[in-house]
C-alpha cells in the first residue's frame, strides 16, 4: 500500500475555496474537510487589552480562513500543490496560506475510491 498523508491547508483567501475544491476534484481527490478557522491575531487582538494595538495591523487583512483537511497517497502532493499556488499564488509569499502534511500510520474508515 502506498504511504497515506494528511494534508493540512490553512485558506487564507476563502474566495478560492470553490475553485480549489474543484481542483481537487480534477486531481481525484474525493474526499476533505473544510472547517471555518480564525487567525491566533485575530482573537488576540479582541480579547487581550495588552495587545489592542493588533487591530490596526489586522483591519483590512483576512482574519477568518478556511482549513481543509484531507487524506491522500504521498505521490499526489507535489501535484496538489502546483495546484493551490496556481489558484492561489505562490506560498512563499505572505498571507497566501499554509499547506503542509503529516504522516498517516492508521486508517480505518477511509474509502479506497476516494484514494486513487
């Protein structure tokens, strides 16, 4: 069996959810996650006096995101990847997003289709 990694997004820009979930789909990945997320600064900013002065640095950026969570083999990384910085720019740069992957040593309940 193939080595199973989960890949973890951090969607900076959720106006690009639908046409990377279309990509996914493209790519045959069949299955992920999309969980609403806020930034640490964000609620750091509103909850915590000390750190108020965050607000200005916040206003105008995207501090509510998208995390997507998915399950895939190891070999479709690189092409998920070239996908995401197609859609939604290069990683290297700020406030694109996060994307990184861990490994899976137990599964149970995942479809193989969804897998391919």
């Amino acid at each position: 069996m193939n080595k199973l990694k989960l890949l973890i997004i951090i969607l900076n820009n959720d106006e690009y959810i639908d046409e990377l979930l279309e990509a996914f789909v493209e790519l045959d990945i069949r299955g992920a996650t999309v969980i609403d997320s806020v930034g640490m600064g964000k609620i750091i900013s509103q909850n915590v006096p000390i750190f108020g002065g965050l607000r200005s640095l916040i206003e105008g950026s995207r501090p509510y995101n998208k995390t997507i969570l998915t399950v895939v083999r190891e070999e479709k990384v690189d092409e998920i990847v070239k996908e995401y910085e197609t859609i939604c720019g290069c990683l290297d740069s700020p406030g694109t997003g996060v994307l990184f992957t861990l490994p899976v040593d137990f599964a149970k309940g995942l479809r193989e289709e969804s897998l391919t």
